[in-house]
C-alpha cells in the first residue's frame, strides 16, 4: 500500500499557490497537470529531459532559461542544464539542444512554455543569420514588431534575429542586425531607442514626398532622414526631389531613399523589358541562369526587384547623388535576400520582418525525458535522444 502523501512529498508546494503558478497552471497542457497530481500523490523522481528541434536551426535558449531559473527560484528547487549548443550555435536536426534535469513534479508543468519560448526563436535566429550571411555587406533593420502575435513574441523575435546577427558577424563579418524599430526591444542590438523615420501615412499627411521630408528635418533637426519613395507611384522622380531639395544632407551621406514599392506594380519608369533591360547593363549572366518563377519575379518583377534597386542606384549615380543610400524593403525573407545577394544588388540597408518562420510548423521544439531516476528510458524510436 502507498506511504500517505505528507510523508512522501512533504514540502511540495500545491498548484496555483502563487500568481506565478496560476499563470503556469492556466497556459500549460492539462495532462501536464494532471501527471503533476499523480507524482504528488504517487512519489516523485529525479527524471532528465532531452529538448530538440526535427530542423536545423540557431540556438535562442536565454530567454527560455531565464524563465525556467524564474520558476526553479519561486518553487525553491533547481533544475540543471547540460547546454549542448551554446548560444547563436548551429544545430542539427534531431539534436538535443540541451539536457534539463530535476524533480519531475517541479519540470512536468512547465514543458508546454518553456517549449513556446524556445522553438520559434531558434527558426528566427536561423532565418536572420541565413540572411545576414547571404548578404554580409548589408544592414538589416528588424521590422517585424507589427507581424506578430503580441509582445511576448516581439521580445522573442527580436532576441532571436540578434543572436542570428551575431553568429553572422562571428562567422562571416557580416554587418548584421544594427537595430529594430520598437524601443522595448532595442536593447538586444546594443540601442537604447528603436530606428525608424516615417511611415506612408507622413506622406500621405504632407501631401508630398518632399513635404514629408521638410516636415522631419524640421521636426527632428540633425538626424539622418530616410524617406519613403513610392507612395505617388514616383520612386525617381521623388527620390531625385528630396536630393535636390537637401543637397548638404545627401552629399553627407545622412539621406536614404526606401524603396518599399507594392508587387502590384513596377517602379517608375520600369516594365518587364525595362528590367530585363537594367539587369543587361550590370549583371548580364544574372538572367541567363535558370530561375524559380518566384526568384525571377525578384530579379526582374513587380515591387522592390533587382532591377528596381539597380535602376534607383542608376538614377542617384547620373544625377550626382553617389552618397545617398537605398534601403530596401517588402518580403525580404531569406530566399528572396539569397537571390538579391546572387546579382549583387546595391542595396545600403534592408528593412524585415520576414525572418520570422513561414512555417510555424517547423518551430516545434520537443521535450522527450530519457531518465527516471538515473536508468535511461525513452519512448521506443527516441532512443537517438539517450545520452551517450
């Protein structure tokens, strides 16, 4: 017959005795719960967990273990971490990011969260470092604050495009992630404030391109401006305008032109033979390879293409404006950054959220445990998760 409760687990803490454990006990899958009450009642056991991913990614773990020292700290127990692959390492599919070992009463519950707070950042971080490395003479601006499910995943997002960044600049010098555009998170890329300068809805306010510009500098005097281009259809023309207008600040290299143009159609002054006609000018071989439908629509489509950063390069070149920088922007995910990275385009900065995973699916992380009590044991084709 089973020893009463109190003398099996008498200094056990009972679910949802603090706020941290409500909020634990009402986010976490109930059959956690449930097993949770049955080791309470039943004994508990010292057990060890094996976390992976079934894809390669980046390894974000921070602030899944910060969480996890959170909850170890408020139960008055401790979980021990065998990291595997530290920080912004590349891992493989399948690959036990790390061990984590402890009372299975105190780690049963918590595996639904700490799991959420691990698998999509790991595919973020991967995505980011893919791109930076693709293109490591390129800035990139984290602009995904809007695309996402709350602040908790901005935060997650955020963390996870810096740690890509920095493993690109370890392994390639890459440039990287220089900032992002809430001020909540830009203490991941070293900022104390967010990067940004106007949206379309300031031109649209000032009634021209040029107007928005005027209004910034006289808003924010002394601050490198960046303007939008494509909001009357007139990337060139506006671009060349707002050159023209602030002259001191083009040649100082403190103005950028953001090309930001929609895929419903092409930049001014540009069409299918157009584009094939720019890309002939500085990167002939780039059309003569064989192309995905998707990668030509990036060379020589609608919206920000190749062609249309070499044609606005062109244009500030011709008219004296060699200082000004082109920021690109608009589904710069990591193909779409591979192909501009294939042909060279002169881009100065890109502006992305489309590091974020495309396929939530592949952001599982799993937790399997593969030891009760010291003796190995996993479900039956897990056994590559064993410790060796």
């Amino acid at each position: 017959m089973s020893a009463p409760i109190s003398q099996k687990l008498p200094d056990l803490p009972a679910v949802g005795s603090t706020a941290l454990e409500q909020e634990i006990a009402a986010r976490t899958d109930h059959y956690f719960r449930r097993t949770k009450e049955a080791v309470r009642r039943h004994g508990d056991k010292r057990v060890t967990y094996a976390v992976f991913m079934r894809r390669p990614v980046i390894s974000c773990p921070r602030l899944m273990l910060d969480w996890m020292a959170q909850v170890a700290e408020a139960r008055g127990t401790r979980f021990d971490f065998e990291i595997h692959h530290r920080e912004g390492a590349w891992v493989g599919a399948g690959d036990p990011l790390m061990y984590i070992s402890g009372s299975l009463y105190h780690l049963v519950d918590l595996e639904t969260i700490y799991l959420q707070k691990l698998g999509a950042a790991c595919v973020a971080g991967y995505n980011a470092y893919s791109m930076c490395c693709d293109l490591p003479n390129v800035r990139f601006l984290a602009m995904d604050a809007r695309h996402c499910a709350g602040a908790e995943m901005a935060e997650l997002m955020a963390y996870a495009a810096s740690v890509g960044s920095r493993a690109a600049q370890r392994d390639v010098g890459a440039l990287g992630f220089v900032g992002n555009a809430t001020d909540a998170t830009a203490h991941y890329f070293g900022n104390a404030r967010g990067f940004g300068t106007m949206p379309h809805a300031l031109i649209g306010y000032a009634g021209s391109t040029v107007r928005a510009a005027e209004m910034f500098v006289e808003t924010f005097p002394g601050e490198p401006v960046t303007v939008l281009v494509d909001y009357f259809g007139r990337e060139i023309a506006d671009a060349l305008e707002v050159c023209r207008r602030f002259p001191d600040i083009a040649a100082e290299g403190r103005l950028s032109v953001r090309l930001d143009t929609h895929g419903g159609r092409f930049i001014e002054g540009l069409d299918p033979a157009q584009s094939y006609a720019v890309l002939e000018r500085h990167v002939p071989n780039a059309i003569r390879q064989y192309r995905s439908h998707e990668e030509l629509a990036w060379l020589v489509g609608t919206g920000v293409s190749a062609a249309a950063i070499y044609r606005m390069r062109e244009a500030l070149d011709e008219a004296g404006f060699s200082s000004v920088k082109i920021v690109a922007s608009s589904g710069f995910n990591p193909a779409k950054c591979k192909v501009m990275a294939s042909v060279k385009a002169p881009i100065d900065t890109i502006g992305t959220g489309s590091y974020l995973p495309d396929r939530w699916s592949e952001t599982y992380a799993t937790a399997d445990i593969v030891e009760y009590d010291g003796r190995a044991s996993v479900k039956v084709g897990r056994e590559f998760l064993l410790r060796r």
